[in-house]
C-alpha cells in the first residue's frame, strides 16, 4: 500500500518528522476513522493542531455511530460529533466539493533531537492541504491523561503497531521503542 521507509520531513519548527503516506479513497479512510475510533478511543487525543492552536480532544465514549453522507464521514458520540469529508462531496459542487475532501492522509512520528521518536500519530488534509485532523496515538512516555511518566511503557504502542500493520503492511520498528522519555517535537 506504501513505500516502507518514510520520508523525513522538517517541521516549520525545526524538528524532524518521519512520514508515511496512506491511501485517500474513501474506503480506506473510512476503514482508517473507524478502528481508530472504535479500537483506540479510550487512549487518543484529537483534534486540529496547527501553528497556534492544537485541540487535543479525548473521546468521551466510543462512538454510538460512524455513518457516511455526501462524502462526510461523521463520528457521533452522542452529546457532540464531528464531521470529515473523506469522500465525493457533490452538494456545493465541483470546486468546493475538491476542497473539501481528505487529499492527503499520514501516519508520522516526531523525532527528538537523539534521534528517537517522542510521538506518534495521524493526520488529515483537505484539497487546499490545510489539516482538517491530528490523532494524537497513545505515547509510551505519557499517561492517557497526557500526565508524563516516570518510566516508558512501549506496550502503549499497540495502537501505532496496529494502524502500521493494517494500513501499512509493516511490522512493528525497533526505532520505535529506543526513546527515554517525552520531548516536546517540533
């Protein structure tokens, strides 16, 4: 589905990012929303994170319904939901619709200046290339309540392991469990 190495990107910030693309039909992307959604809720964070401001929303429950119309995929948790378009969206026609629909999907993680990653996660851009989503994946440095841990708990990658094995065909990457603790990555 993908290359197996990723590509290295520098943040604006200046840190290091390692990136894998993932398909952008929307069966894929479907598929992608709902096992983060169902399987991982309880751990993730989510939300857009761009040059000043990262909404980091924890789930209040497992979704009550994952549901498509018109391109939109929305995740419904009962008070409040969400919408992505992941999918042809034809009702504000063609141009809009373009805009609107998920162009560019990644998995990445952060890498810290000793060369090990910090974090881990997955991100959604519409046809303009603006970030319309980041799901924050549980880090082994921090607790579900984002509270920093005193020692590393790599079985907290079980989530990242999964999403690159189903969507990536990769296994698990040693690289992943060399870091020693939380680092904030550009």
């Amino acid at each position: 589905m993908s290359d197996l190495e990723p590509a290295v990107v520098t943040t604006e910030s200046g840190g290091t990012q390692h990136v894998w693309a993932l398909p952008t039909d929307e069966a894929t992307l479907l598929d992608l929303i709902t096992t983060v959604f169902t399987d991982h809720w309880r751990q993730i964070n989510f939300g857009p994170i761009i040059e000043g401001a990262a909404w980091e929303v924890g789930a209040p429950c497992a979704p009550r319904a994952i549901t498509m119309n018109d391109g939109y995929a929305t995740v419904d948790f009962g008070a409040w939901h969400f919408h992505l378009c992941i999918g042809e969206h034809t009702a504000s026609g063609p141009e809009l619709g373009r805009i609107r629909r998920c162009s560019r999907a990644e998995l990445y993680r952060s890498i810290g200046s000793d060369g090990a990653p910090v974090s881990w996660g997955l991100r959604l851009f519409n046809g303009r290339d603006e970030q319309t989503m980041t799901v924050l994946l549980p880090n082994p440095f921090l607790t579900d309540r984002q509270d920093i841990r005193e020692s590393p708990d790599f079985g907290r990658l079980t989530a990242w392991d999964a999403l690159r094995a189903r969507f990536l065909s990769l296994p698990p990457d040693p690289l992943d469990r060399t870091g020693r603790g939380f680092a904030h990555a550009g």
